[in-house]
C-alpha cells in the first residue's frame, strides 16, 4: 500500500510577509529629520509640539516618540521647563561630528580594500563628474554628501551605514548653516575628492587613508574658520 506522503507545514502567511509600511513614528522622524538637514528648521529653533503636530497632521502620541528618536540621535535636545531645540552647529560640534565621521569613513574603507576597490573607485568617480558640473551651490554640496554615502554604503555594513546616516544630517546642517563657508565652484574639494576615488582605483588603502583624514580635518578648518584645534 502506498504510503501517504508528508504534507509541508506552511507558517501562517500573515507571519512570513514583511512589514514594508514605516510606523508614524518612524515616518514623523524622518520628516523632522529631513527638514533639520535641509535648514528647513534652523539649528537652534525650539520645537513646539502643538504646531508641529498640526502641520504634519499626527495626533501627538507618535509625534513625542518621533521627536524622541531624534533627541536619541543629537539631533535635539531637552532643555528643561523650556522644551525642545535643534542644535547649534558651535565648532566644536563641527569638529566632534567630524572626528566620528573619520572613523566611520576610513573603517569603511578598509572594507572597500578588503573587496574590489577598482570597482569602487569607478563608482566614486561617477558622482566627482556630478559635482564637478554643479551648477550651484546646493547641487554642489548634494553631490559631496552623495559622494561619501557611496563611500560608505559600498563598504556594504549596516551598522556603518546606520551611524554614517545619522552624522550625514549633522553635516547637512552644517553646509546648510555655513553656507557662506561652502563655496561654489572650489577645484581643491572636487579635486580631494578626486584623489581619494582614484586612491581606490590604484588598490592604495594607506594613500585613502591619509587622503580621508586630510580631507576631514580641511573641512573642519572650512566650516569652522579655523576655530578649533585640529588633533
């Protein structure tokens, strides 16, 4: 007689789909976050919550717990019987913000060296082009930042990604807040970052290291006008 063959046991379908819609919370977040990094709100402005809840159309339940994500990231901070701010871009921030970003950066690329850093350094190259051929200022700086999420993004880490994000707002504010820092048009930036595209490209893991290094501590110097003590 036949034997019967075994049915598969399928796990509900409810618990094998991915959840693919962000949370309010999540989604209010975002909102504030993207609007911090684009001077939208200014670094240093209070935000109330009764007027940021009627712009964005949430009850203010998820609204707290969106405000306090971004309080957990530094991107705001709790000042007590006054509420919350957006924080001030000082020099020492600058320079504080640009020192995490040297780490996250330059184990990334010891990652990209550990892979196919040819391939890497073609990619880069892509969005010097970009950069080069901005038009202004803002497209200009779009493709600086664009440049270093690549950077981080093909070392192909998670954890690396999730901190480089956060810095990156950080560092939208400050073009943002020192635009008249950032100009237009300035060869030595595109061509720093040429340098380090093609640092790749020539398999050079100490050169790309030297050159992150350098071009984080000019950028420091740019945006804080010589403020701070470079370490």
């Amino acid at each position: 007689m036949a034997t019967k063959a075994a049915v598969p046991q399928v796990a509900p379908r409810s618990a094998m789909e991915p959840l693919v819609q962000e949370s309010t919370p999540s989604m209010i977040a975002g909102r504030v976050r993207e609007a911090i990094a684009s001077g939208l709100i200014p670094p240093g402005s209070q935000l109330g919550e009764a007027n940021l809840a009627r712009e964005l159309g949430v009850s203010r339940g998820p609204l707290r717990e969106g405000l306090q994500r971004l309080t957990a990231e530094g991107l705001l901070i709790s000042i007590r019987n006054r509420g919350l701010f957006v924080i001030e871009m000082t020099p020492e921030r600058v320079q504080d913000m640009y020192l995490a970003r040297q780490a996250v950066e330059r184990a990334a690329a010891e990652r990209i060296h550990q892979g196919d850093p040819v391939a890497a350094g073609a990619s880069l190259a892509t969005v010097i082009d970009v950069m080069a051929s901005a038009r202004d200022q803002h497209a200009e700086s779009a493709a600086d930042v664009s440049f270093h999420e690549l950077l981080v993004s093909l070392a192909a880490s998670p954890r690396l990604s999730r901190m480089h994000g956060i810095l990156i707002t950080e560092t939208r504010m400050c073009i943002n807040a020192l635009s008249d820092l950032y100009v237009q048009g300035d060869r030595v930036r595109v061509e720093e970052h040429r340098a380090i595209a093609q640092s790749f490209s020539d398999r050079d893991p100490a050169l790309t290291d030297r050159l992150l290094v350098a071009h984080m501590s000019d950028a420091v110097h740019r945006l804080t006008g010589g403020r701070v003590e470079q370490g």
